[in-house]
C-alpha cells in the first residue's frame, strides 16, 4: 500500500452555501436561509437527501462514547481515499414528560392534556403528531414563522401510537385503550464538526457548539414545512412504541429527528475541500509460481500421510516378542544369558523375570577362578 499525498484535495466537507453567506449581508434578521422568502431552499435536493438519492449529500451517524451525532456527508467518498473533512452535526436529547402535563383519563374517548412546565397543550390524536418548537430552554414562548437564532433549539412532541404496549411501567408511558401516549420534550444542538475517515469508517470525532444563527438555519425549515417530514417521525414513533424499556422508545426519535433535521438544511450547503486526504494505491510487490506452490503443498500433505500410514503399519506388524526382546539385548540380559541357565530360552517382558529370583528361588554367586588354560574366568557357584 502506498500513501499518495497529492495537492488536490476532494470536497468531502459541508458548510453554508454563497447563497446563505450572501443572504445575511442583504437581508439581516430577515429570515433563516433555508427559509428565505417562505419557502425551502432546493426542495429537490432536500427530497432527493431524504430518499437517500442525492448525489450531492448523503446523511450519516456515528456513536462517539454512547452519543449519537448526525452528520451532513458527501454521497460517495472514493474508497481508496482516506480524509479529514469539516461539516455540520447535529445531536438530539429527549426525556418523557407525560405525567407533567395534566392529561385526562386514559379511558376517556377525548384527552387533553396541558403541560404545566412548557407551553404545550392539545389532544392526543392517533393520526397526528402535535409538534412544538421554542424561543428558549424554559418552553415558555412557543416559536414563530419568524427568525429566530437560538442554538440548541428546543421542541416538544405528543403522540398517540397504535399500540398495546402497557407503558413499560414509567408513568410517563400512557397504556390507553387508543394506544400509547406520550409527550417528550427534547433539544437539538447543532456543531461545528470536524471528522476523519478512514478505509470507509469514521475514526476520529471533535464537534464544538456552533453559533445561535447556524441553529436557527437548521431549525426553520422544519417550521416552514411540518407536513413533509411529519409522517416519517410518527411512523417512528409507531415502531418506538413496541419498545421493551424506556431508552429503547427514546432513542429512534432522537436518532430520526435529528436526521431530518440535517437533510432539511442541506438546502443551504455547499461542498469544502478537505482539510487533509491521502489516497491509498494498492499493488502486488510479490509472486509465486503456481505450480512449485502446489507441489510443495501436496508433497508436504504426502509426507504427512505417510508418516500416518507407517505408525499404523508398525502398530499392526508389532508382535508379543517385542518386549523379549528388548529385555534379552539389555546389559541385564546378556549377564542373565550367561549366568541364569535356568531361565535361558524363557520368554520375558520385564528384566526381573530373567533372574531365578522371580521363580522364589535363592540366587548363585558369581566369582573369578583360573581356568584350565591359565586364563582367568567367570564361574557361577552355589549360594549356599
């Protein structure tokens, strides 16, 4: 693999289009970008972001520590190029409020509810979501069509799902006989990202809070334009509610939210330069033979087999003489061979059984006498 650090860099990064730079300089506190003159900026690139079939932008996440970032990417990195690029990322936090918000008997055929802490009243409706954005973090003064520039940017969200579910046992999850209700109050901050890929994956996250105009070009268009991206939260919402604990409900909507909150800004982004890439050349620096490779392979897998072949062989072929004569060939045999006449010829399968000993009988001397050619000899005589 070699690493190619070349000068010209691919546009992998995200930020605000000329359009919307231009924008404040012309039109200041006028409205938010994405939202200029009433109406989404490049609805079809938004659609086409939100059916993941654009070919300029492509919505990702990454868990970074349990914290789950939405980021605003390019749809087809090359694989062979590995980058750090900046962009903007989005994170969600909600927590259930239910109990909080005064709502009526569960068995009741209309249910109101009034959350005391936030501004947020209405019915819980099957068919609908209620939806709320804020001004501030205290939810007292719901958010206008009018600009606004607050990062992060607060929301509360009431729904009625279609389901059994007996509430997990939180009191914030309502069993009613329409279905599960239930009201989250969340906050969504928008950063300044920059991340690293590399072989595909993201290896290093560092975000930082961007400013309260940046959240406020993320926030807008999801007032301007509820209806197109409502139906793909409450059908979120529907799968949540068949959740087995509290987390497991809350974490899609986060997740779902702050997805389309990224696609609906896209409209207002541009492509960047990377801020550092490096492209990897793979390429063959050795070679071998086929044939020779094979053959040492199979040659080896051979001479395996036969060594199997001969311990088998030599297993079968193994006789009951083996063990005599081991014994008879000793040192201890060859003396037995020489001076216990009266077990030669016997066979044995330990060295002990060579000697008159192992029949309980006592055992002779052995001794040095002259023999009758003037030599010295070995002679066996009685023990007694």
């Amino acid at each position: 693999m070699v690493l190619d650090n070349g000068q010209q860099r691919q546009a992998y990064g995200r930020g605000l289009s000329d359009y919307c730079t231009q924008w404040y300089i012309n039109f200041p506190n006028l409205a938010a970008c994405t939202a200029g003159g009433g109406h989404l900026l490049d609805e079809q690139e938004i659609f086409q972001t939100f059916y993941n079939v654009s070919t300029r932008n492509r919505i990702i996440s990454h868990n970074d520590s349990g914290q789950v970032y939405t980021l605003v990417a390019d749809p087809a990195p090359r694989p062979d190029v590995d980058f750090t690029a900046s962009t903007f990322a989005l994170s969600t936090r909600c927590e259930l409020i239910t109990q909080d918000c005064n709502h009526t008997h569960p068995r009741s055929n209309y249910m109101p509810f009034n959350c005391k802490n936030i501004n947020f009243t209405g019915e819980f409706n099957g068919n609908e979501l209620l939806f709320n954005t804020y001004n501030s973090s205290d939810g007292k003064y719901n958010k206008t069509d009018g600009w606004i520039s607050i990062n992060p940017f607060y929301w509360a969200l009431a729904s009625l799902a279609p389901s059994f579910n007996v509430g997990l046992g939180d009191p914030n999850m309502i069993a009613t006989y329409k279905g599960l209700a239930t009201i989250v109050w969340c906050n969504t901050t928008v950063y300044d990202a920059t991340y690293s890929q590399v072989n595909g994956s993201i290896t290093k996250l560092v975000v930082s809070p961007s400013n309260d105009t940046v959240g406020g070009i993320l926030s807008q268009p999801l007032n301007l334009a509820p209806g197109y991206w409502e139906p793909t939260l409450r059908n979120v919402v529907r799968g949540a509610s068949l959740s087995t604990t509290y987390q497991q409900f809350l974490d899609p909507i986060t997740s779902a939210f702050s997805e389309i909150a990224a696609t609906f800004a896209t409209g207002g982004m541009s492509p960047r330069d990377n801020l550092e890439d490096q492209t990897r050349n793979t390429f063959k620096v050795a070679r071998v033979p086929k044939a020779p490779l094979y053959t040492i392979v199979i040659l080896g897998f051979l001479y395996a087999l036969l060594g199997v072949a001969l311990t088998v062989i030599a297993l079968c072929i193994t006789g009951d003489g083996v063990h005599d004569t081991v014994a008879k060939t000793s040192v201890e045999g060859l003396v037995a061979e020489r001076f216990e006449q009266t077990r030669h010829g016997k066979p044995v399968k330990e060295m002990r059984e060579l000697f008159e000993e192992w029949d309980g009988k006592g055992s002779g001397r052995v001794g040095v006498h002259k023999g009758e050619f003037g030599g010295w000899e070995f002679t066996l005589s009685s023990s007694t």
